[in-house]
C-alpha cells in the first residue's frame, strides 16, 4: 500500500545538549504513529566545540560521541552507542533516519602549519588584495585522542584551498592558499562562494576524495542509515557528490535519499544545480520558504495565487522536499526568515496535503522552541498530519481563483478507504468556495479535522460541496463515517 512520506528534522539549533539521541530512541513509537517516515538528524559526528557543538562546525568525522576529544566523549546529541540505539529505534518502528554531514569544511585543528597564500576580498573573492605572503593555519588535523582508530589519516593544508584566519598576525580575513583556485562549479554569490567557513576541503584534491568516500562508507556501515541531508552544497563543486553518492549507492545502498541545502530564492539556480548534478539528489525548496515567509508578512495583501510560483515543487516536485521553517530560519539565527505563527498551519496544509514535493516538518515548530519563546504547534499539526497519512490520495482539483482564499481536492483511491478530501485556507476574512469532492461522495457528509469550523458540509449530486473558512486559517474537510 502507498503511503504519504513526511519527514521530520529532529532538531533545532539551541536544544540542550545530551538529550537528542535519547529523545529519538523514546519518542520514535509515537511518531511512526503520527505518521512520520523518516527523521533527519543533525550532524553525529565531534565538532570544534565538543558536546556544544551543533556539529556544523566539523572537527572528526570518525568521532560520533566515542572519543575524549574537544573536551567531551559525547557530542552535543549524546554518545555513539545512544545514537546508535536511537537508530534502531526508529528502524524497528519503520522510520528511515538520514544523517545530516558537512563535506565542505573543518575546524579545531590539532597544530599550526606555515604556508603562503594570497588575501582575497570577502565580498568579491575573485579580487586578490594581496599578493603571496607566508602566513600560519591551523590545518594539521591529526585527532590525538582517537589514537588513529578507524583511520590514520591526518589531513594537511594542501588537503584545503583556503582559511579565514593568519594565527601569526592574529588576523581574519579569506586567504587562498599557493597553487590552490576557487572552485567555479560553485554558486556566484561574492563573485564565487566556493569559500564559506573554516578550513575548506579542497574537492579536486585525490586524497580528499577518496578519503571522503571511505569515511562515507564506514559511516553508513557503522551506523545502518538510510540516507543524507547535505549541507552546504552551493559551496562545494557540483559534481563531487554525483561521484560520492555513486560510490555510497554501488557499494552500501542503491536506494539512498538524498537532500542538499542549496540556499538561494533563485529558482534558476536550484534548477542550474539539479541539471549540474543530473537529478542525484533532491533540494529543499527555498523559493517556496520564502513566499510562505513573505506571506505570513504579507497578511492579506499577499496575492495567495502565486504561493507556488517560481518554486522548485512547481518546476520539478520529484527534486523538491517542502519546508515551513528550519535550524538556519528560526528566530537568532544567520538566515532568520521565520514564518509567522498564524500562517503555519496554512504553510503545512500546503505542504503536507498536496500531491508535490516530499514535506518536513521542523522540531521547532512541532515541540516549540524555548529558547525563543515560540510555543509547540503539535496539536495544530497533528489533525493536517492525520489528514495526509489517511485521506491526501487520489486526483487533486485545484482552486487558486481568489487573491485571498483559495484550495483544492484530492478526490481519493481504492487503496486507501475513505480517503478524500478538501481544504480551503485564506488569509483574509472569512471565505467560501464551491469545490468538486467527486461524485462518489454525494450525499455523504465532511466536517473540518481541524475542528476550525463547526458546521458539516454535504456533498451534492455532482459532486460538488460549498466549503467554508474562517478568517486568516485553514479548514481540511474529510468525508464523516
């Protein structure tokens, strides 16, 4: 039997530490029934900064919370044989789990190396504002309380193509390392944005590469997952992970979801990189984060008829993976563009109830974040979640007609008894539409699984019912057994 995918980022950025892979492990009965079919957790492995560490910040890739390093065994989400249990956890209750990694960078080096660089200008790095000069980098990764388990590889600055940081003059700024060049399969953003953070990994360098695809291998093996959600990847060369994930996909899994975090509301530059990588993974759809942030602002000015438009789940739904918010948009964050709390039941109705585009839902928005004062929507999500893992099959009529309100059905299938619905969501006053439920229905009675509106409504002879929303929310209509 089909069933309707829902992914949920089990995370958010200021979470205490020492709790996740616990909370994954007691929390995964609950959420299979809920309807969730994968989580996707953030990095496992140590980061710069120890257990606080979100793991974005990549010190070794071979550390998942079993070393004395940085300060702590554990890493922030707990220890490796927590994560590992978590895993199996989810497993058992028929939930996949991808693993969040960061190829693009690391940080925390174990000692200082001298090499020349040249200087370049953060804001255009394809202008050099110095020549060669001898500066000091901390790029000698060597991982001395691992004690060479699992690898002994060490890394060196000619594994990278540049730093942020001249530990000599005690200055910050973006050098390029001699004999090294910026990656032009990247995004233009700053003239090239092959550089983000760090110590960045040079991807064309043999070593790296084949380095990468063996901690892939071992990480996939060690810890049984089922696929990736790739950070990043706008400033990594395009073509590297069409490599990786050949190698991962031959050699551990054929089937192995893939999401990339290309950040940009440029549709043409997510359809540029989906081209580039000929489809070896799916991206998160941007655009369509910002128009619901720009909604939610927007109030009733917002023209609610093109909510879709220049988006990648318009342009190519089998690429896109639909989201509300995440760890990088909630309040405190770099790229805060937070979706305010009134919209996001019409924001999830959008993503959870329509045929295109594989939803997540974020931690943040399901559990609350306390941090800043952003209360749980669990029981707002629950009835739309519901609604999706049992009556969003079958045909969908859409009815985008109305700068305010507007809606659509899913007229159902065989395989799912039942199913069927509409919804309607406006955000402006109260709003009405004549919509085609399928004649199957007539004569049968739906009611609002939000419990936003009342009344029931009854299917005519054609099929047709007149469904109705309050103002500024969501009504999802299900037929009444």
């Amino acid at each position: 039997m089909s069933v309707n995918g829902m992914m949920m980022q089990y995370f958010e950025w200021y979470m205490p530490s020492g709790i996740l892979w616990k909370k994954v492990k007691d929390s995964a009965e609950q959420l299979s029934q809920e309807g969730i079919t994968a989580l996707w957790l953030p990095p496992a492995y140590k980061g710069a900064r120890g257990k606080e560490d979100q793991g974005y910040a990549v010190y070794d890739l071979y550390d998942l919370g079993e070393f004395d390093q940085k300060g702590s065994v554990p890493t922030k989400y707990g220890t490796k044989d927590e994560l590992l249990e978590a895993v199996q956890a989810a497993h058992k209750h028929n939930i996949q789990v991808y693993a969040d990694i960061v190829l693009d960078h690391m940080i925390g080096a174990d000692a200082t190396e001298i090499v020349k660089a040249e200087e370049h200008n953060p804001d255009n790095r394809l202008e050099k504002e110095s020549g060669l000069k001898e500066i000091e980098v901390w790029t000698h990764f060597t991982f001395p309380g691992r004690h060479k388990k699992y690898s002994d590889f060490e890394w060196h600055w000619y594994h990278f193509t540049g730093i942020d940081y001249d530990e000599r003059k005690d200055e910050e700024g973006i050098f390029k390392f001699h004999g090294k060049y910026w990656e032009k399969q990247v995004d233009q953003e700053n003239g090239n944005f092959d550089y983000l953070m760090g110590a960045s990994l040079d991807l064309n360098h043999p070593e790296v590469k084949e380095q990468l695809k063996r901690w892939g291998l071992w990480f996939m093996k060690t810890t049984e997952l089922d696929g990736f959600r790739l950070d990043a990847v706008k400033h990594m060369k395009f073509s590297f992970y069409n490599e990786w994930l050949d190698e991962m996909r031959s050699k551990y899994r054929e089937e192995l979801f893939t999401v990339g975090e290309y950040w940009n509301s440029d549709l043409a530059a997510l359809k540029n990189y989906v081209d580039t990588t000929e489809g070896a993974l799916s991206l998160f759809d941007v655009p369509l984060h910002f128009k619901f942030y720009e909604a939610s602002n927007g109030m009733n000015t917002f023209d609610m008829r093109t909510i879709f438009d220049g988006t990648l789940t318009q342009d190519n739904p089998n690429k896109s993976v639909t989201f509300v918010d995440n760890h990088d948009t909630q309040p405190g964050q770099a790229l805060e563009s937070w979706v305010q709390e009134w919209f996001k039941p019409l924001a999830y109705a959008m993503i959870l109830l329509r045929q295109d585009g594989y939803p997540c839902i974020f931690y943040g928005d399901y559990y609350g974040i306390e941090h800043s004062g952003n209360p749980p929507l669990r029981e707002k999500l629950l009835p739309l979640m519901q609604a999706r893992r049992e009556y969003a099959y079958g045909k969908q009529n859409d009815y985008f007609d109305h700068p305010n309100t507007v809606g659509w059905t899913r007229e159902g299938d065989d395989e799912h008894e039942n199913s069927g619905l509409a919804v309607l969501l406006t955000n402006g006053s109260d709003g009405e539409k004549r919509m085609y439920a399928g004649k199957k229905f007539a004569g049968s009675q739906f009611y609002d699984i939000t419990g936003n509106v009342d009344e029931l409504v009854t299917i005519e002879e054609d099929g047709n019912g007149l469904f109705t929303v309050k103002g500024g929310s969501v009504s999802v209509w299900v037929r009444k057994i």
